[in-house]
C-alpha cells in the first residue's frame, strides 16, 4: 500500500489530491479528458478560449456528469473579442465554475469579478513583470511558462 502523497498549498487551493494540472488545451481538454484527470487525482482545465456560449456550456455539464470533483476553465481575454469575453465569463459565473485559469495580458476586471463571484483566478504567466502584474490584480495562482511551452508561447 502507498502512502498518501502530502497535500501541496496548490492541492488545497484546487481541490486535488495530485500537483498535477491539465492545461486548458482548445479542442483537446474536454469533459472526458478533464473528468479523467480528475478522477486519477490531478486537476484538468477546459480549454474554451474564444468558444460559444452552448459549448462551454455543455462542457461543464459532461464534466459535472462524469465526476464530482473540481475542474476549471481555460480563457484567454486578450484574444477574445470583448462582447463574448463578457458573456463567457457571465456564464461561468452562473454555472458555479470552480475554477478560471487566464492567460496573456492580465485583465484585472475580469480576475476582480470572478473572485468577486467566489471563482479562484489562476493565471498563466511569461515574465516576472507579468507576475507581478496577475498577483496584484488577485490572481491566487501563477502558472510559470517557459519558452518550451507548447501553442500559445510567452515564456522569456
């Protein structure tokens, strides 16, 4: 029998039970994906960037279908035309997403109304300065990119 890994501060903040993290992957992390790395333990991120509203709608509803546990939702605000941005992040608000993982520039009007919704804000980051910007703005996790990320490079 193994021993229980040790609960990590990042564990706590998603409610996990592995530091293991889907990224919010368009067109790959969908509901069967997230619900199976939840339920292996790790913590799996819809990736919905730019998507349509019944979409990610019924993304969430699978993965609340296919387990109980946390997952989150991929967005990217500067790469989403602001009228949708909007609608995205109302519509998270209102099915209770746990989770909202951002990445690129750091909108503080979008961090400040999904933790003002209870949601926890984490944001994917290039540069120190970008830290510091997604920090300041309550992002309550960062997530380091290197220059050997995949798809949406900002790492330096």
């Amino acid at each position: 029998m193994h021993d229980a890994p040790p609960a990590t501060p990042l564990c706590r903040l998603l409610g996990c039970r592995l530091p293991l993290v889907l990224a919010g992957m368009g067109g790959v992390s969908r509901s069967e994906l997230v619900a199976a790395v939840a339920e292996a333990g790790g913590f799996g991120f819809l990736g919905m960037v730019r998507e349509p509203l019944a979409l990610i709608e019924r993304e969430v509803v699978q993965v609340r279908q296919r387990t109980a546990l946390p997952f989150g939702v991929n967005l990217i605000p500067a790469a989403t035309p602001a009228p949708l941005l909007r609608a995205q992040v109302d519509l998270l608000i209102a099915l209770q997403v746990p989770v909202v993982s951002l990445f690129w520039d750091v909108d503080a009007g979008v961090i400040a109304r999904l933790r003002a919704a209870g949601i926890t804000v984490v944001h994917q980051i290039g540069s120190a300065a970008e830290a510091l910007q997604a920090q300041e703005a309550g992002a309550q996790a960062l997530i380091a990119q290197g220059v050997e990320a995949g798809g949406h490079v900002r790492g330096r």
